[in-house]
C-alpha cells in the first residue's frame, strides 16, 4: 500500500508538510489517562494565552480553506474542531485509544492528526481533488459525493476517506475496536511546519511503541519523496 498527494496539489500548496505513520498491532485495551492529561496541559497552556483561531497553525489552515473556496468558519480544520470543543468543555471526548492518543497530540500541536483503519482501504490513499463520483459514507451511515475540485481522501476504489481536506473524515475507515493496521496522517502549512510536524510524529511514534506492541514506520513527504509506501 502507500500513501501519497497528487501532483497537482503539492503544485497548489507548495507550503505543505505532510507525515505519515504506519503501524500495526492496535488494540483497544490499553489505558493512557497520564498521557492524555499531558497534552492536554499543553493544548490549555496555549489557549491561556490566545483562541485556537489566533494561533499561527490554524490561520494557515483557515487560509487554505479560503483558497478553496470554503468559508473558514464553517468549515473548520480538524484541530480547530478539536481546540474549539476543547475549550469549550475542557476535555475531549473518549472514543478509541487510538483515537484519544491521536486527538490529544493534535490539540498540543494544533495540527490535524487523520488516522484511518487499513483494513477498509483499498490499495492507497492520495490525497487530490475530486472528481465528483467518488463515494463518502458519513458516521451515520449515509452516502455523499464530493463536488468536483473538492480536496479528498481517496483509494483505489473511489472511495472518500475525508472529505474538505482536513475538515472530516468518513465513517468507514474509522477506528473501531477490530482495527488493528493503521495509518496515520498529519499536515501543516504554518511558517515552521516542518519542525513541528516532525515533533508531532516523532512524539505520536513513540506513544505507540510506549502503549502497543508496534513499531511505527513513519516519513516525512515533500514533493521530491511524495510517496510513502508500507505493508501491512
């Protein structure tokens, strides 16, 4: 399998730092409360000081969503989202371990952290604009169609993994308590995205290899290394 952006939105977003992080051996039985509260420390020490949509990481998604033609407000980057209910409430919700590990590293960054079950993907993963006949499924079971020129998540299949780039991912390559291979995506655009995205999967690597029995694969891309392949 692999994972990579088309060419042409690497043309259009020369700003952008994706990594991306295989691993394998997830389960959903392990307990990480400390490691929760951690990044969350961080997530709230930064928004003591400022509103996620003041920080410098979500100004650029916001930036980037104009360019799409998205209003920024209404469509939000997942981070944002996450920042938003954050903040709001003080915690997140508890889903999947999986997924609470991968939303608390995204709210201490203020990055988008996308993770998807291998098992519902077929051959890839290419992040590019739509073509219009792709299929979504929502978390509630219906079926969308990205416009044409939507950014997407697709696979071999059409299937849309995420719709609006970073704004939502689909219900059916969602982590659930029988996935066991996944992959993991993040991506800035902000002036030191690069350092920072490297932190992030660095960080997000090691978490794993702490709570599972895993050993991350993971790259950071960029146009001349766009493809990241791995084997589940």
């Amino acid at each position: 399998m692999h994972f990579q952006h088309s060419a042409d939105i690497w043309r259009d977003f020369p700003e952008l730092v994706p990594a991306a992080i295989f691993a394998r051996g997830i389960t959903a039985d392990v307990s990480l409360d400390d490691r929760l509260a951690h990044f969350g420390e961080v997530a709230a020490k930064r928004l003591a000081t400022a509103s996620e949509g003041e920080l410098p990481e979500i100004q650029a998604w916001r930036r980037t969503f104009s360019r799409m033609g998205l209003k920024p407000t209404q469509y939000r980057c997942a981070s944002e989202s996450l920042l938003r209910r954050f903040r709001k409430e003080g915690a997140l919700p508890r889903l999947h371990p999986l997924i609470d590990l991968c939303n608390a590293v995204s709210i201490a960054y203020a990055i988008p952290v996308a993770v998807f079950d291998l098992a519902r993907i077929s051959e890839y993963v290419e992040v590019r604009y739509a073509a219009g006949d792709e299929t979504y499924v929502t978390f509630g079971g219906d079926t969308e169609h990205p416009a044409p020129g939507e950014v997407i998540f697709a696979d071999a299949a059409g299937k849309a993994h995420a719709r609006r780039w970073t704004n939502r991912q689909s219900g059916l390559s969602a982590i659930r308590d029988t996935t066991t291979d996944i992959l993991i995506v993040a991506e800035a655009l902000h002036g030191s995205a690069r350092e920072d995205v490297e932190s992030l999967t660095a960080t997000l690597s090691s978490e794993l290899i702490a709570l599972w029995p895993a050993t991350p694969e993971y790259v950071l891309l960029r146009p001349s290394t766009p493809r990241f392949e791995f084997t589940p």
